[in-house]
C-alpha cells in the first residue's frame, strides 16, 4: 500500500457476512473486516495526522471515529491496538474497565444490601400507589447509578451526567439551580466537612474557598428575598459544597445541554488512594483548545475557550474564574450521590 497500516479490534456489530467496508482511506480510514479469526477490525493509515515540523499544522476537534459511527448508524470504539507498522501483533488494551478502585471483603455491607431491597420491596407491595411509584424510582436509580458506573472512565460525560441525575431526583422536585445545590449541600454535613478538610489541606486548593464565598454572594445578592437566609445558615463546609454543586448545575445547563462536554480534568482523581483533596477539585486553572500547532510555539489566536459562546461578559468571566475553577470532580460527585441514595433509603425506614 505505500505507508504504515495500523490495525484496531473494534466493538462488535452486525458486519455482514464476508463483507468490508471500503473506507476510501478518508482521513487515514482504509477498511472495516473481518479478520481469520473472527474479530472485527479496523484497519487505519499510521502516518495520518503527523504534525509538521517545518509549517503550522491546523489541529482539528473531529473525531473521525465519531463520523464514521453516525455515518453507518452504529457505534464504533476501538478495543485493541491489534497491530503495528510491520504487522507486528500488539494486542494493547485501548479502553479501561470501570476504575482502579481496589474491591475485597471488607468493602461489603451486608445490612446496607439487605436495608435497600427491603425498601424497595416493602414499597412495591404497599396498597399505595404513590408508595409503588417510589418503589420503582428507587430502583431505577440503583440502575442509574450501576450504569453510570460502568461508564466511568470511558464515557465520562455519560457517567458525570448519571450521578447528576440521581443528585436532581433525590428531592422528587423539579430543582432549579440554587434549590438543587443547596439539596446537595444538605445530603451529608459530615461528608461535606470530610471533603472540605481535605480540600483545604491541600496549599494550591486554597483559594477555592474564596471563590466559594464570592459564589455563594453572588447567588445571594440575585435572590435576597428567597434564598440568602438559607446560605447564610450554611456552614463554611456546607457553603463550599453549595458553590461547587451550583457551578456544576450551571455547566450542565450553560454547556452540556447545548452539546458541549464537561471540562475533561472532571474525570481525574488525583491522588485517590491518599484520599487527597486532588480527589475531588482539580488544580486546573482553564482550558482551551489548539487550533493551529506551530513548529515555534503557539502565538495569538492559536488558542480557544468555549465560554466565548457566552454572550454576557459579566457571566463568562463567572464561569471561567469560578464555576470552572469549582467544578467537582466525577469522584466527587460519585461520593455525594451515592451518600444522597443511602440517606434516601435511611428516610424510608
């Protein structure tokens, strides 16, 4: 063929029966096959997208992966790097089970187990209607939360947007963005003082809290009359997790629900053996994307930020100097909506 072949295991679909698909080598796609021994594979061109050293290469933010799933109506990820160059066999591992978080006997709670499925029944067999509509809301949100565990890492937007899920339906209210944060704020004040210590032992974390107490101001200021009593009645814990549950309702509502994904340092957890307060805020202080790679460096206009899409200056700095800055991790998250179920049930008994 003239040039490098690297060769992908995909996820199984439906290919048809001794067919390939002919990718016209678009973008450094040959072919989708079926190998000798059964596997469905992708064959690509390794020396597609290699950056040039002597001119600006324009960077793109197309996934071709992506294109080529809506294009056939089916999804495609790529398991395994099958192959390499010389067709050397490689059988590398592209996509990660689940997380690195270690499971053994003590991790299991017997009376925990026992205490979920006899609410869940004891409400689906009630005379009430209103009591069987709980019973199956419960288990869906086991299911929520099952899935989006079995997301994490790979699909993390899906993940993050499940465990937010199950935080809006904990109240059985439609929640807007200061009645959801402060649900949260309220789930576990001892979780919130364990996650707020940690945050705060870490030097560089520090000045979260001060954005923290502007955000907490700012929602203040725009509903004195409703809700500033209730925020003043927080506790600094309760406060900080307020203004990073706020910040990432409003990032769902500003980006995410117009097509934008969460910031990707969402899925990191630093640290999470140490039970660092890296675990839960990341250090991370923006993020933009690479339009043009230069063999000299980036120069201006090279760089982009998605919240230019916010059209009021004054909010667009709020969310690149504070909602970003205070966005909880997927771990974080995790931690609260699984405290928020647990509490859920501890109120049915």
């Amino acid at each position: 063929m003239g040039f490098t072949v690297i060769t992908y295991q995909l996820t199984e679909f439906n290919l048809k029966d001794g067919e390939q698909i002919d990718l016209g080598n678009f973008c450094g796609l040959i072919k989708i096959a079926r190998s000798r021994d059964g596997k469905l594979i992708l064959m690509t061109d390794g020396e597609y997208g290699i950056i040039d050293h002597t001119k600006p290469t324009p960077a793109t933010i197309a996934s071709m992966d992506d294109l080529l799933a809506f294009n056939l109506d089916i999804g495609i990820r790529r398991e395994k790097e099958l192959t390499y160059s010389n067709g050397l066999y490689l059988g590398e591992n592209l996509t990660q089970g689940q997380s690195h978080k270690l499971v053994g006997q003590k991790d299991f709670d017997l009376p925990l187990l026992q205490n979920a499925q006899k609410q869940i029944q004891t409400l689906y067999q009630s005379l009430d209607p209103k009591d069987i509509s709980e019973a199956v809301r419960l288990a869906h949100l086991f299911k929520v939360y099952n899935h989006a565990r079995l997301q994490y890492p790979d699909f993390i937007d899906e993940s993050y947007l499940g465990l937010m899920r199950i935080l809006d339906a904990l109240p059985n209210l439609r929640q807007k963005t200061i009645q959801f944060a402060l649900s949260v704020s309220r789930i576990s004040p001892e979780l919130n003082r364990e996650i707020y210590d940690k945050v705060m032992a870490v030097e560089g974390l520090r000045d979260r809290l001060k954005i923290a107490n502007e955000v907490c101001k700012h929602v203040s200021k725009l509903n004195k009359d409703k809700f500033a009593a209730e925020i003043a009645a927080l506790t600094e814990a309760d406060k900080f997790i307020f203004a990073c549950f706020y910040s990432a309702y409003e990032y769902r509502s500003k980006f995410v629900h117009l097509g934008f994904p969460f910031p990707y340092f969402v899925k990191e957890a630093l640290y999470l053996e140490e039970e660092s307060g890296m675990a839960y805020i990341s250090p991370t202080q923006g993020e933009s994307h690479v339009k043009t790679s230069r063999p000299g460096g980036l120069t201006d206009g090279d760089l982009v930020d998605i919240h230019c899409v916010i059209s009021d200056p004054d909010e667009e700095k709020r969310f690149r100097e504070w909602y970003f800055k205070l966005l909880p991790t997927w771990y974080f998250v995790k931690r609260v909506a699984r405290a928020g179920v647990i509490e859920k049930i501890k109120d049915k008994m």
